[in-house]
C-alpha cells in the first residue's frame, strides 16, 4: 500500500469525482429550466449544509 500525499490519491475522492463528471455530463442535455432548477436546489441544499455545521 503506497502512502497518501493528496486528497486525489484516495479512491473514494477519484470515484465520486467520475461520478460527478458523468452527471454533468448528463445534465448538459437538459433543458434550461432543468438545469436553473437544479442550480437552485444546490444552493439552497449548500446553505442548509452550512446552517447544519454551525
């Protein structure tokens, strides 16, 4: 097992990166208003993520 020196070296880091990169991928098709949606949703997902650290 060879040491880790960055985040990118962990597997779980690699696989949810490709992940991420097949759904953008994926959320190209969609249509604008999907895509202004789904932006939305994340912002207000990433707000209540800080509220929740707090």
């Amino acid at each position: 097992m060879s040491a880790i020196k960055f985040h990118q070296d962990l597997k779980v880091y690699q696989k949810s990166f490709k992940t991420a990169m097949i759904i953008f991928e994926l959320s190209k098709s969609f249509s604008k208003e999907q895509q202004n949606s789904q932006i939305r949703d994340a912002k207000q997902e990433n707000r209540r993520l800080g509220f929740s650290l707090l």
